[in-house]
C-alpha cells in the first residue's frame, strides 16, 4: 500500500510538473507576440490614379496657407476618410484591406 501512495504522489508530481509548463509555455508565446506595425495612409481623392498616399515622414500642415511642400491637411468633411492607419503588411492598396486603427475624417490634400 505503500508503494502505491509513493507512486500516486510522484505521478500527482508530475502531471503538476507538465500543467505547469504547458501554461508557461502558452503564456510566453501570448505575452511577446510582437505588436502590429501601423502605418498612416491619405486617402487622396483629389488624384484619383494616387488613391491612398504612405504619409511616412511627411507632416501635416493645417493652418494658414501658404502651406509647408511635402505635408498635407484635411480639409474639414465629415462625409470622406481623410486619414487611416493600416498594419504595414496590409497596405489599403490591397483589395482586402480595411482601416486597423485610428482614421480622421475631411477632405485629404497633399502640398506638394
């Protein structure tokens, strides 16, 4: 009968042993996953060929004109998606692409 405890108390052991990796393990890859690279697009309607522009390294610039070249402004109007983020790998050129994170309604205007 003995034996039998000793055994019972080495398998309760190691059962405990594997329920606990297993969560470590499932815990460690949820808690580094890498966070989605956002990317912030114009929606250019003025240029229908250009459709979305990468603002990657250009300002925005929505005060008195003259305007600052290479930036934008959107013009308030609330019926149009001037500007959305989207993951990095997903660009909105992409058919399948929708908006991932923050968009600012008006009219998109790029000063070249």
């Amino acid at each position: 009968m003995e034996k039998f405890k000793n055994a019972l108390k080495s398998v309760n052991k190691f059962g405990l042993v594997l329920i606990l990796a297993a969560a470590g393990i499932i815990f460690s890859q949820s808690a580094f996953k890498s966070k989605k690279a956002m990317v912030l697009w114009g929606k250019d309607s003025t240029v229908p060929s250009v459709g979305w522009r990468n603002l990657t390294g250009i300002a925005e610039d929505n005060g008195e004109a003259p305007h600052d070249p290479n930036t934008y402004r959107c013009v308030s109007n609330l019926e149009q998606i001037c500007t959305a983020e989207f993951e990095d790998s997903t660009p909105p050129t992409s058919p399948s692409s929708i908006p991932d994170g923050d968009t600012n309604q008006g009219e998109f205007i790029y000063n070249p």
